[in-house]
C-alpha cells in the first residue's frame, strides 16, 4: 500500500533519496563521523549533490523549491541512516532557518546570503535561548538597539546548535534580541548575525549525541549589524519565529518516526535470529505486544507528521490558519521524541546486552533523539501550544 499523504512525485524522491543515502551515509562514515566529532567531508558533498542543503528556499536564489512535505522525507530518511541524529540536524536547523530570511529578510540579505547556503558553503542556525531564559523569550537579556545605517546587538546566546559549522563556513545564527525592553515579547526583533563579526566570543559544549554536529554559545559584545540583516519588522520578532520553529518541528517529527521504525526493524530482525528457551524471541508474546504498540504509535506519528507539514504548505496558500497549523505541528512534536524515545528503548532492550554497548545502534538514536526533547521548543511548551488552541477554539477542524 501507498502513503496516502506523498504525491507520486514525493514518492519517487524518497525512493532515490533512500538509495542514495545508503550508499553515501554507511555505517563506516556514521562511525567515522562520531569519532572526529564532525560531519565528514564526503558526507558533506554528498548532501550538497543532492540539493539537501536549504531546500526550501525557491530555486531564484539556488534552493531547490521543496515544500515541507518533501523537507520531512528528507529528514526522515537521514533518521534511517544515521542513528547519531548529526546530519538530521545539519539539514533541519538550515533549512528551517534559512527559510526564514527567505521569507521574511531583505532582498539584499537573500541575494548576499541564500545561494551560499543553499549550496552548504554557509550554515544557518538559530539563536534565541540563553543561560537564564529559554521557553520565556520575553525576558531574555539580549538586545538590539538601532544606530545609523544598521544596529548595535549586546547579549549572550547559549545551548546554540552549529557553532563551529556557522565560524568555519562564515555563517551565522537567525538571532532574537529584544529592542523595545518594556514591552517583553512583543518588543523583539529578529535578524541574521555572523558569528564571525567583531565582537563575537565562542564556547563549545559537549553534549551526549549528536556528535557530529557542535554545540555552544556565544558572548556578543557591541557587535553591529547592517540595515540589511533586518528579519521581517522591527518589534515583530517574537511573531515571525514561530514560523521558523514550527518548520523544524515538523522536520523533527519526521526524524523522530525514520530514527524509531530503522530501530524497530532492527529489533524485529534481532528478535527472529535470536533464541532464548528454545525458540526464537519472536515467538513470545511479551515481545510481540510491546512491538505491536510501538509500532502502531511510529505509524500514527509518521501520518500526522506529515499531515502538519501538510496543513503548514496549505497555510502558505491561504487553506489554512496560523493557529491551525501550530496546533497541528505541536502535537506531531509533542509526541514525535516521546514515543520515538520509548520505542527506541525498547528496541535496544531486546537486543540484550548488546544494547548498552557503544557499538549498538539504538543506544546512538535514543541520545539522538532525547535532545528533541528540548530543542525547537519543549515538550511543555508544545502541550501549552496545544492547550492553547483547543481553550481558545482555533483548533484544527479539518477532521
Ligand atoms: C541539543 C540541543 C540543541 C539546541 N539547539 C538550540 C539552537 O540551535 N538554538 C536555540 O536557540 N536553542 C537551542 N536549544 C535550546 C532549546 O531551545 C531550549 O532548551 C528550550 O527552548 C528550553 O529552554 P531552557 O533549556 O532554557 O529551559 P526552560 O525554558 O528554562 O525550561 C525548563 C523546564 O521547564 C519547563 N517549562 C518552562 N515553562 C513552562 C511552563 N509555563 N509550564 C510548564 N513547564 C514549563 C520546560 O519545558 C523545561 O522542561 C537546544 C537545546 C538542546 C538540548
């Protein structure tokens, strides 16, 4: 049976895609890239031939046009082969980012900036959390002042994916600062920061997966900006984020569902070789009824994931509302890293002891995935989202 929710053209992106993957993305390269700490080159060109870097920017500035749909195939198909979640991140945070200035950013920024990211040779990330503030945006201590032709930004940003991917490449973060400090989250703006601007101070953090990809934070001492870097209008931050978050949410999702079905393959092929008591584990119910719900929840998961990614495409085109398509995406992010985290679980729990050692692939994916837990926006947060929704009675209604 097909996937009802993938036109024919999808269906065969996926299908090259998965093939392609497989031979560029090994598990030879995954191990390689979790020793270096970083993504290998050849992964890197790989992606590039691909047009998987910023995909969803329009061609005009060199992306290959994908509407978000065929951004979560991409994501979870990079689930399937690489359990360490690296690349997952290295393709979502741009795209979803870049997406943004896309959108919303200047045409002198989108020209300057977009064909190097949509050919991998800029990284684009985002920037909002800081030490003492995250979920809260309103009272970050970041600010953005305007001065003559640009803006003076001062503050610290922290827990940052892509840092070293951002200084390497001359790239930069989609940065929210606050401009207007009485006025919370109502007063923030907006705007692209190269993280190799004067004034900039770098840290790295170590983190328990992803090892691939970096994560630290930056100090930002009086850095100015130009005119240009603007993200849609000033004070309006806070409202055009979403759209950014909302974008890797779904990613996320997709991610979640490829990184929990590769594991619960392996599960059940592990469980059809393995004999305890005389038959094989596949035989005994204890490990059949578990199976059965963690699999019926992936594909529960898998069809929203791409029914939100689904509702957010109908949103650009005037079929859907603001309010529904966040709702929508929350509860495919609200669920997406918990079920995907339980059901990873699982499936190194029946691999026996294997499943603790460093070699297993489970135990790379359930580290993998924990982070989703927290980044793009919280399991709380998506609850409140959802909340929100049905309380206020914009809730989606297309069921
Ligand atoms: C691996 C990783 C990569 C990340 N990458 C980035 C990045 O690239 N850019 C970026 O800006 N951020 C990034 N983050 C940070 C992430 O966005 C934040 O962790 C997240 O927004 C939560 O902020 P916090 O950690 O400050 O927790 P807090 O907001 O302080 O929350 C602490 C806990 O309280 C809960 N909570 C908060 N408010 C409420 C409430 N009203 N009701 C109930 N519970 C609540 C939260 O859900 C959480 O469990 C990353 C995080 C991780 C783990």
């Amino acid at each position: 049976m097909e996937d009802w929710f993938f036109t024919e053209e999808q269906r065969m992106f996926r299908e090259s895609l998965r093939e392609y993957l497989q031979n560029h993305i090994t598990p030879e390269k995954v191990v390689e890239m979790e020793e270096k700490r970083e993504i290998p080159r050849s992964i890197h060109d790989a992606m590039a031939d691909f047009e998987l870097f910023c995909p969803l920017v329009s061609e005009e500035y060199g992306g290959a046009g994908f509407d978000l749909v065929t951004a979560g195939i991409v994501g979870e198909e990079l689930a399937r082969v690489d359990p360490t979640g690296s690349t997952c991140v290295y393709y979502l945070v741009p795209a979803s980012w870049s997406r943004m200035i896309y959108l919303y950013g200047t045409e002198e920024a989108k020209q300057e900036l977009l064909p190097k990211m949509t050919k991998g040779r800029m990284f684009c990330g985002i920037a909002s959390t800081e030490a003492d503030t995250g979920s809260d945006l309103g009272n970050m201590i970041t600010t953005i002042k305007p001065i003559r032709n640009g803006y003076v930004v001062n503050g610290a940003k922290n827990y940052i994916s892509g840092i070293r991917e951002a200084r390497n490449t001359d790239g930069g973060h989609v940065t929210l600062a606050r401009q207007d400090l009485a006025a919370g989250v109502r007063g923030c703006t907006l705007f692209f920061l190269p993280l190799n601007s004067k004034g900039i101070e770098i840290s790295l953090d170590r983190e328990m997966g992803r090892e691939g990809m970096s994560t630290g934070g930056f100090h930002i001492d009086n850095v100015e900006i130009p005119e240009r870097y603007l993200i849609g209008e000033e004070k309006r931050g806070f409202y055009i984020i979403h759209e950014g978050y909302e974008a890797a949410r779904g990613i996320i999702a997709c991610v979640c569902a490829g990184a929990a079905l590769k594991a619960l393959e392996n599960a059940v092929a592990y469980m059809k070789e393995r004999k305890a008591f005389g038959q094989p584990l596949a035989r005994y119910q204890g490990m059949q009824f578990p199976l059965a719900e963690h699999w019926s929840r992936m594909m529960m998961l898998r069809d929203w994931a791409y029914k939100a990614l689904r509702i957010m495409d109908q949103e650009k085109q005037g079929k859907a509302s603001r309010m529904e398509s966040s709702q929508a995406i929350a509860m495919a992010k609200l669920w997406g890293p918990l079920w995907a985290f339980d059901a990873i679980n699982f499936a190194m729990q029946v691999q026996g002891a294997y499943g603790y050692s460093l070699e297993c692939t489970e135990q790379k994916a359930l580290r993998a995935i924990r982070s989703f837990g927290w980044a793009e926006g919280t399991s709380e947060v998506m609850r409140l989202i959802i909340a929100r929704e049905v309380l206020g009675g914009t809730s989606w209604k297309g069921y």
